[in-house]
C-alpha cells in the first residue's frame, strides 16, 4: 500500500466531494486496478478507467441469488429493516433504491405496514419513482457501486421528505482493517469504499444526524 504519492490531476478527481487532492492508496494485482484515496472526505476509490461497462456490471448481478423466501437474506436486510422500522411513523412512504433482481427489502417494510416502492437501474428502471418524495430511502449494497456517488447522493437526499430518514448497508472501511487483505475491494463491481469519517462528510453536506450501527449499517435522518 502507497500512501505517499499525491496526485492533483483534474481527471482523477474525488468521485463524492470533487476534491483534487487525492493519494495512491493501493494497487490490486489480480484485477489490475489502482484504487486512490481523497485527503477530503476520505472516500477510497477506482478511477473511472477501471469502472466495468454497464454490461459486464449487470452480468455479475444476474448471478446474485437475491430470494425473498431466503430467512438468511431476509436476516441480513434486516440488519438495516429493524432499525429504519423503529424509527418510522406509522404507515410511511418509502422507496428501496436499488433494489436488484429479487426485490426483498421492500416488502419487509410493506410486512411492517409501510409502503415501499422499487428503483433499480437494470432491473426496475422506472424514473418516474425518482420524481416523489419519500418519508424513508433504503439502500442497500448500492453505494459502493456508484460511479457517480455524488451526484446520487444530491438525488436521493432531495427525495427526503422533512425528517425524512435515509439508511444505508455497506462495509466501512475502517482502520483496523488490511486493505491488501479485505475481501469486499475484491468485488470488481465494487469501486467506492467509505468510512465514518466519509459518512460524517455526507451528513455534514447534507445537514443530516448520522448514526452508524456495527460494520454496515448507516442512518442519516
């Protein structure tokens, strides 16, 4: 890992806050890519010259097995569920952005009397779900896959309703963790990686509270 180098080239700009200050963070040699980090916001990141095609994204997530009869999915998307249902009113509106080939965590929040609708870019396009407002926004295993995190952010906050509550489930990466040795950068689809610093960031931005529970589960409400 090279932490030493710094880089202000304009075309290998901070993917979340812009910044042009960013380190050679680590180069992975059995999928040939560079990964960066931004002295900004802490965000680690692949330039865009290792970002998949959309193609060859949406080839890996087809092989997902993404069941909502599976307990032990459902177990795991309720890490972020059971924490978003106790802090919602009473029949709330919200939308899973996200969703992937088997949508499950929308109807856990429907199971708990909420309404939830589905956004995903190769299998529930539907843009107009992006043209509402939402008392919740779920999203979960998304984030680290953006290209555009930014811009994504600046969307999914302005669909927020006034105390709206938006919930994330990705790994932190944080300090006691070998980067060389993680096995989430491993995913070629995975090209962000966030830390609490990068959330506070976000929070900060966005004039939001965040709570962050265990390893991947992130509030902003």
């Amino acid at each position: 890992m090279d932490l030493g180098k710094n880089h202000s080239n304009s075309s290998h700009c901070c993917l979340l806050c812009g910044a042009s200050e960013i380190y050679n963070f680590y180069f992975d040699q059995r999928l040939t890519r560079e990964f960066y980090q931004c002295q900004a916001c802490e965000l680690v990141f692949v330039p865009s010259e290792f970002h998949l095609c959309p193609k060859e994204e949406k080839e890996i997530y087809d092989h997902h097995d993404n069941n909502p009869n599976d307990p032990n999915y459902r177990s795991f998307l309720n890490k972020l569920g059971s924490v978003m249902i106790e802090n919602l009113p009473t029949a709330s509106q919200g939308l899973d952005f996200g969703s992937g080939p088997g949508p499950t965590l929308s109807l856990i929040f429907e199971e708990a009397g909420h309404e939830c609708e589905i956004y995903d870019k190769f299998y529930a396009d539907d843009k107009e779900k992006l043209n509402t407002e939402y008392d919740f926004i779920s999203s979960t295993e998304v984030v680290e896959h953006l290209d555009a995190p930014s811009q994504t952010f600046e969307l999914l906050f302005s669909l927020l309703r006034a105390n709206g509550i938006l919930g994330l489930m990705t790994k932190l990466h944080t300090q006691n963790i070998d980067f060389g040795g993680w096995h989430y950068k491993n995913d070629p689809t995975h090209i962000c990686f966030y830390n609490p610093a990068t959330m506070q960031y976000l929070a900060n931005r966005f004039n939001k509270q965040l709570t962050i529970i265990g390893s991947d589960v992130i509030l902003f409400t």
